[in-house]
C-alpha cells in the first residue's frame, strides 16, 4: 500500500549526500508464515557503518531487502532519519527512499559500458550533470579511465568498484550492501575492503553491510549487529562483541573456544582445566565455561596440569595443539607461536590465563 503522505516526498536529491539514521523498529518478517526475521529493534547511526553479521539463514539480507523496499514487514517499522518508510499503512517504494544497494555479484550489465553502468542511477537528473556525476563517481573509485571498456573486461575487484561506484552515484543517504566482498579472491579482499572503507568515509553515507564473517565485521564496522534465527543477539563495537559477549553464541562467533559444562558452586566452577569465579552467575546455576584457545598456555616442564599432545597443525604464525589431560575425554585445544615446542614433544604442562574466563548460564 503507498499512503498519499508517503506520494508526496520529494525524490532524493543527486547534489549531497546527507547521510541518515536507518532504525528498524520491533520488525517481524515471516515468509509462508515461518518468521526469518523476529522484533529486531536496532539503528545506524549517520555516517556509520553497521555489519550486520550472523550465520547463514540469521535473517541479514532478509533486513537488508526490507530496509531498501523490496519487501513490506509483517510488524514493526523502518524509518529513515525519524521518517516511516515502512509501517503500519505507510510504505514509501524503494526509488523514493534515497537508498543505495550492491549485492553480491555486482550485478552489473553486462551489455553497457562501465560509464552506462554508473549512470544508471542518476535518470533523475540531466543528460550533462548524469555525465559529470557518473564521470566523478568514478574517478572516486579510481576507474576513470575504464570508464568505456565492458565489465568482463575488467578484474573482479575493479567491477567490486564499479558496482561501489554505481551505488554511490546517486549519493544515497544509506547505502545497503550484501555480502560486497565475497566474490573475490582472497588475495584481492583486503586490498578491496580497504578501498571501499576509504570511499565510505569520503562519501560519510551510513551504511549496512551484511557478512557472515566476523574477522571481516571486526575489520569494517564501527559497530557490529549479530544476529541468529532472525533475531538481534547483541549490538555493539568489535571490542565490546570480542570482550564482553552476552552468551556462548556470541562468543563462539568470535572465537574458537574449549567449552566445559559445569555448576555454580559457592560462585566458582570447576573443570578439568581448573577452578575458576563464575562471574556474575548465580549458585547451583548450570553454566558454560569457555576458555578461548590461546588462553590455555603449553610450556615444556612447568604449569598446572599434565598434558599429552594428540595432535599438533602448523598454522604458519602460531600452531594448534590438541592435548589430553586427566578428567575428560574432552580433547583441549590450544593454540601457541610457532616453534615455542620442540618437535617430537609429547608430555607438557598447561597453564590457564584466567583473566580469560567466560562463564554462561545455559538457561
Ligand atoms: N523469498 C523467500 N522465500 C522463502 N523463504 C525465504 C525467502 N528469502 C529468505 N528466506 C528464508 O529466510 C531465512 C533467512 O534468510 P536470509 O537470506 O535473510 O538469511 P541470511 O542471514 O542473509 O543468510 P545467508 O547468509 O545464507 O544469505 C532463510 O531460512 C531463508 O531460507
């Protein structure tokens, strides 16, 4: 449905890009009635960029896709800059929302030239300022003189660009993008990922940019939105979804971890690795203790706890180590530098950094 109100809004403007705050409100999504999405309430800021990060069929692109217009929420609302985009009786189509969107695969057309490409957004304006517009979107990216070559002609990284020039163009307030990087070669990523943030902080549009990876979240955003089964895990910066994360899924998406199942006792827990503070966990609670991997130290002939070495993978800087000590059958893991062990080591001592700790109630 498209209210009169929602009509009446002046189409986005090709000048300057104002970025906008993008708030989802208490949104639901379902498709055949099985919910995808399930009372996300979260907002960019203007200027930011927000990753929105989960494993696959967390509901990222399904937010992405309702943000931009291309699909109506079942409940809550989407506003942009405190404007209803999306609502109870109001929705405001995606060509008037002033939102840009790179996807995936870049789609971008194969029988137009990279110029026709990046002028494809700017209809909005003249034959001579779409021109200027589309020439300057590309020198931003650099592509300036490819601007009348085809896209297969171009590497992977440089259609990324294109594509990133295309949204841009239009200078949208918010840009949307899918998953931008993952088809390139991994080599290119890091080069291509660092271009892009430069061009986002040029431009200052806010951005939402979905990913399933954390390392590359971690390394883009400035805030992160984890999401799993549609529904928003925790917000915050990297630091504050690496150090403080709310529950064990949470701190499983950033970290490999040794997991021990215990209960609160006199607020400790105790496992094969040691007696530790549960935290703020209540006595007699069930609890997962998780211990990140670079946390339980391997040394020659000192520590704690006796260990034997089951396996040992060179991983170039550091190496994992999977040991056996007394209590479990659990095999713990452990990763050190490199070299620290000499080769053919089988006994070792462990010691736990128990500034480490993570304790959750298991609910
Ligand atoms: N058009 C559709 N029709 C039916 N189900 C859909 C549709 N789009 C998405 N879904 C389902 O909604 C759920 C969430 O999908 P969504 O694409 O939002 O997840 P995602 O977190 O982006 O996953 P991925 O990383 O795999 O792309 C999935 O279970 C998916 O199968």
């Amino acid at each position: 449905m498209t209210l009169a109100s929602a009509q009446s809004r002046p189409q986005p403007s090709a000048g300057v890009t104002i970025a906008a705050e993008l708030a989802f409100d208490g949104i639901r999504h379902d498709y055949h009635g099985q919910f995808t999405v399930d009372g996300v309430s979260l907002h960019a800021e203007p200027g930011e960029l927000l990753c929105l990060l989960g494993p696959s069929g967390s509901g990222k692109t399904t937010l992405l896709r309702l943000a931009a217009g291309l699909e109506l929420p079942r409940e809550g609302r989407i506003l942009l800059n405190g404007q209803e985009m999306s609502g109870p009786g109001v929705f405001v189509p995606p060509e008037r929302r002033g939102v840009g969107m790179m996807f995936q695969d870049f789609a971008l057309f194969p029988h137009m030239s990279v110029f026709e490409n990046v002028r494809f957004g700017l209809n909005a304006l003249s034959e001579a300022e779409s021109k200027k517009e589309a020439m300057a979107a590309l020198e931003r990216v650099g592509l300036a003189q490819y601007a009348e070559q085809y896209p297969h002609a171009l590497s992977g990284g440089e259609q990324q660009r294109v594509a990133l020039a295309r949204a841009l163009a239009p200078r949208p307030s918010v840009l949307l993008m899918d998953e931008p990087f993952s088809g390139l070669d991994s080599r290119l990523k890091d080069t291509v990922r660092d271009e892009t943030l430069a061009i986002l902080r040029e431009t200052r549009a806010t951005a939402l940019m979905v990913t399933h990876d954390a390392e590359e979240a971690m390394r883009m955003a400035d805030r992160i939105a984890l999401l799993n089964e549609g529904r928003l895990v925790q917000i915050g910066t990297a630091e504050d979804l690496y150090y403080r994360p709310v529950d064990l899924f949470a701190a499983a998406f950033f970290s490999e971890l040794n997991v021990f199942h215990a209960t609160v006792s006199d607020g400790r827990v105790s496992t094969p690795l040691g007696n530790f503070g549960a935290g703020d966990a209540r006595n007699g609670a069930r609890v997962a203790v998780a211990i990140r991997l670079p946390s339980v130290e391997v040394r020659e002939d000192e520590g704690d706890i006796p260990a034997r070495i089951v396996f040992r993978r060179f991983l170039g800087v550091v190496e994992q180590l999977g040991l056996a000590i007394p209590g479990t059958e659990q095999v713990v893991q452990s990763r050190i530098r490199a070299g620290l062990l000499k080769s053919g080591l089988r006994e070792v001592m462990l010691c736990v950094n128990d500034r480490d700790i993570m304790v959750f109630e298991s609910g």
